[in-house]
C-alpha cells in the first residue's frame, strides 16, 4: 500500500473516530442548554428547517434517516409546540410544506448561542494557530463532505 493510501485511510479512521465524539458533546450540550423538553431528532429537525425551509416530511425523514411514519410523529410534536408551521403545497395539494415559526427560530437560536458558548469555552485554551488550523480542517471536511460544492 502506497503512502498516499495509507494516509487516505489513517484520515478516513481519523474522521470516523472524531466525529462522533464531537457530536456526542454537541448533542449534550443543546440537551442541556434548557432543551431538555426537545428530544435531539426535533432539535436536528429545526435545524434542518432552518437550513432548509419549505422543506417536505420526506426530507425530515430522509434527513433524520427515519421512517415517514416516525418523522410524521415527530413533526406533529414540532407543530404541537408552535415551533413548525405546515402549509399546502400549492404547486402539490397532497404534499404539505414545513417551516419554523417564530417561537421555532428563537428557540434554534437561544440553544445554538448556548451550545456555541460551550464549545468556545473548550477551544478557549488553544492558540491562534491551532485554531486556525481546525478552522481550516473543517472548511476542507464540509467541502469535501458537501456535495453541493
């Protein structure tokens, strides 16, 4: 196995194992932050809402990797709690749109400000350099990993 191989697989493994490490403290963190009534699929649904408004159950559901039955459940609790609006297609009367109400995108806002804070307090004893250099690791990652770009 050639060196360049070798380092696409030591990145690979590297990508697998940080991950969801980073994610388990995220996921913590806006559990924590007063959201404890939101289970994390909601919150990862208003999030995807807000990244992508007017947004179908299928999307959620694809989004999440559920069920539509199960993202059907979950969106009504959204609906439920006046965090998510449904609206009418009106290009497709059977399929409904979904957007985050007011209450929806101050309540995305106030556990993302808290979250961020936490992990600001984490990186706060890093120096410039070795901030920049995650800042630039991640660009690269969602580059890489964005296939929209």
């Amino acid at each position: 196995m050639g060196s360049q191989e070798s380092a696409v697989e030591q990145c690979a493994e590297a990508v697998i194992e940080i991950i969801p490490l980073v994610m388990r403290f995220l996921r913590h963190e806006m559990r924590s932050q007063g959201s404890s009534w939101l289970s994390v699929p909601q919150l990862r649904s208003l999030i995807f809402l807000n990244r992508c408004p007017g947004s179908s159950l299928s999307n959620v559901a694809d989004h999440l990797g559920v069920t539509r039955a199960t993202a059907s459940a979950l969106v009504e609790k959204l609906v439920q709690l006046d965090l998510v609006y449904r609206t009418e297609d009106p290009q497709e009367r059977r399929r409904h749109v979904l957007n985050l109400t007011k209450s929806g995108v101050q309540q995305l806002n106030k556990v993302r400000a808290a979250t961020c804070q936490s992990v600001a307090e984490v990186l706060a004893n890093l120096s410039a350099t070795q901030l920049q250099e995650i800042q630039a690791g991640l660009t690269l990652l969602g580059d890489t990993f964005n296939p929209k770009h």
